[in-house]
C-alpha cells in the first residue's frame, strides 16, 4: 500500500475520481466538492496504480487548534480489511504535525461504530446533511 498526502488540490485527480465514485454514484451525494479541496490535506491511499481509499482534513482560522476529518472513503472491493484506519492514523499524524488539540468529524451514522474503535466519541445530537443522517463526533488528542 503506498500513501500519498497532498496538500489542496495538487495530485487531487485520483482522489477525485474515488470520491465521485463512493459520494456521488454510490450514495447519491450532491454537493461533493467545495473550497476547502483547496486548503485541505488529502490522503490517497493507492494499492499500485488503483486509488482505494481517501480522506481529508484542514483547520479553520477560527479554532487553528481543532481540526476537522472529512470525505473518508474506500473503494467498495477494499472495504472491511483495515484501509479506513490506515485513513485516520495518516489524518491524525498531520493534525498532531501542526499542533491540533482534537480532531472532529461528521459520521454518517452506518460509520459510528467504526469512528468509535478509532477513539472518536459522540457529540450533540444527529442531523441530515444532503438528506443523510450525520452524528458529529470528536476526538481529543494528546
């Protein structure tokens, strides 16, 4: 497995092409990609040539100390064989990296148990995000 960090958009095109697949086809996601592509660290996850698994994180200038996960996903045939942790442990070193107190995210609520086993705990109260049920979770780091 050979992981790749990028920061915003360079060598995004991978990337990319995974997250319309997982998002967008696979779930029905609208409103994929936005502006924080662009300041976002992506890690890509390739098993040879074959992008199989994704995820991004970024700071807001309002809370620099707290960092946010978003668009983690895999590639349906490689589901279920530890790719996702390997996803989260690249995202939490770059937070660590640059000084994050905690890390937050937004779950889709099939994935709770899956955040949880990463030490992620349950925040508020769930909500729709594009018509899909969201728990907000977070994680506070050492």
């Amino acid at each position: 497995m050979i992981v790749e960090i990028n920061k915003g958009r360079e060598n995004f095109e991978a990337a990319a092409k995974l997250r319309e697949e997982v998002f967008v086809v696979e779930q029905g996601f609208v409103d994929e990609f936005d502006e924080i592509d662009d300041i976002a660290w992506h890690v890509t996850l390739f098993e040879g040539e074959e992008c199989v698994g994704v995820g991004r994180i970024f700071s807001e200038s309002i809370q620099p100390d707290e960092y946010h996960v978003g668009r983690v996903a895999i590639k349906k045939t490689h589901r279920n064989h530890g790719l996702g942790r390997v996803i989260m442990n690249e995202l939490e070193k770059i937070a660590l990296a640059n000084m994050a107190k905690c890390v937050v995210l937004s779950a889709q609520v099939p994935a709770i148990d899956f955040y949880r086993s990463c030490g992620y705990t349950l925040e508020g109260e769930r909500y729709n995000d594009q018509h899909q049920p969201h728990q907000k979770m977070i994680k506070l780091l050492d």
